[in-house]
C-alpha cells in the first residue's frame, strides 16, 4: 500500500529506556516479540508502535492529508470554546495546532512533543504567520509536561500509539487536565482491516477504552465520522464533592 510505505520510510526507530530511572513504572510493561513496525515493548496486550521521526514531516503536511483523512471535519467538530486552553499532544508539525489557535483566540495550544525538531518547525511557522497563542512545550518519554489542571481539551491524533511510555505520559495528562477536561484520541480504526496503515500504527476502541480507564478517564462516546479513524472522547471526573 502506497500509504504503509510512506510511513515506512517516514519512520525513525527512536531508542527508548534513555530516560530509565525517572518516574516510569516498568511493572506495567512487557518485553515480547519484536515486529517490523514495532519497539517489541507492550502495554495492556499492545505491542507500542516506533515513533516517526522528524523527517516524516512533509508527510504530515502531505497536500491530501485533508482529504484523505477528513482533517476538517476533526476540527469543525472538535467544540472549542474561544476562551479553551488546548493540548495538541505529539503535536509534529502543528498540523493541527495552527487551526486550533484560530478557534480559541482567547485562550491558547499549547504543542507538545518529544522531538525538538518538530517544535522547531512550529516555531518558525509561528514566526511568519505571527501566532501569539501557540506555545511549545518539549515533552520526555514520561512526561508530557502540561501545567497542572490547566488545560480544557488534549487532542492526540496518530500519536498515543507512539508513546513509550503510555500510562505515565497519560498520568501527566489527567494531571494537567481541568476537572471535567477532555481527551479527544484519535486513531486509525484497528478493527478495519480496510484502512491501509500498519497494524501497530492503528488502534481498536476496546484497546483504548482499556488503556485510558487504567488512568482514571472515562469514556464519553466514539465518534465514526472520519473515514478511517476513531474520534474517542474520554473525560478527567469531576472532583467528589466535600460531605
Ligand atoms: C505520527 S506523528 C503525528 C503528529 C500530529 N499529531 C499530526 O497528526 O500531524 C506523532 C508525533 O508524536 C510524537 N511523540 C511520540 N511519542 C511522544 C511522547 N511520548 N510525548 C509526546 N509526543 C510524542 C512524535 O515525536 C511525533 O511528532
């Protein structure tokens, strides 16, 4: 398939263990089979897919990508408010980042991402559109670093697969979440042996719903408007309220 080898080539194997040591908790994880697309390190059954370089970039900014994957349906649907504090979490190259400053002009993205040359590439776009209300925040392997319950909505769409270290990245998102904020997840539908992705670049709702419920968040609805992906909405409870 045309796509799978796009991504192929776009695909740099990032090592990942370089940060061993810090808060992760490797109990949660697995060491099993290594496959083609694969690190060979599993979560909750799921072997976590290599993180695309920055050298991918052009294919994220692929003039079809809009087209192909209905980019403008995901974001006239993704309800913000203009005063929402939003994180676009494994951000790449703003992709989606840009277009949502525009829907929150009083309130702000924060773009997020593990590799400081794809935050390059957003700054310097921010530079010549002159953005205000974009602002980067360079992540670990186990820490998305987003400020404490500050933050409305987190969008992650192609990415969460990536995350090698899954459940403390998301830790840090229910932590940098408002009471009541949103994970907006978005990935490439795992049931649908249609959709031409690699498998481990593709994920089911019950394998989501699974991961992000082992986090606290719950599951709000899945929406199947795009052509080949998930939109998974889940949600920060409320704080109990003092008796
Ligand atoms: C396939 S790209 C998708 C980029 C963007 N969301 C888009 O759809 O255009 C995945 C991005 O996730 C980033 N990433 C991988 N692991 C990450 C982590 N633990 N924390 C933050 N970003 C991560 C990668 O560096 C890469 O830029």
């Amino acid at each position: 398939m045309i796509i799978n080898g796009l991504l192929t080539l776009a695909c740099l194997l990032i090592p990942i263990g370089a940060e061993a040591g810090n808060q992760q908790n490797e109990q949660a994880y697995q060491q099993g089979r290594i496959s083609s697309d694969g690190i060979g390190k599993y979560y909750m059954g799921r072997e976590i897919s290599h993180v695309m370089g920055h050298l991918g970039a052009g294919w994220l900014e692929r003039p079809s990508r809009e087209q192909e994957e209905r980019t403008d349906l995901l974001l006239s649907n993704m309800g913000l408010k203009p005063t929402d504090v939003v994180v676009d979490l494994g951000a790449g190259t703003g992709y989606f980042s840009f277009p949502m400053a525009t829907q929150v002009p009083q309130g702000k993205v924060l773009a997020v991402d593990i590799q400081g040359e794809m935050l390059d590439i957003i700054e310097q776009r921010k530079a010549t559109q002159n953005i205000s209300n974009i602002e980067t925040i360079i992540a670990t392997e186990t820490q998305p670093n987003i400020p404490h319950d500050s933050t409305d909505i987190v969008l992650m769409v192609d990415a969460y697969h990536e995350f090698s270290y899954p459940k403390e990245v998301m830790q840090g998102v229910v932590t940098g979440l408002k009471p009541g904020g949103r994970v907006a997840l978005v990935e490439y539908r795992g049931e649908d042996r249609n959709v031409p992705i690699k498998r481990l670049h593709k994920m089911t709702e019950k394998q989501a719903k699974k991961e992000m419920q082992a986090v606290g968040l719950t599951w709000i609805k899945t929406d199947n408007y795009l052509p080949q992906q998930h939109v998974m909405i889940f949600q920060k409870p409320y704080a109990p309220l003092n008796k």
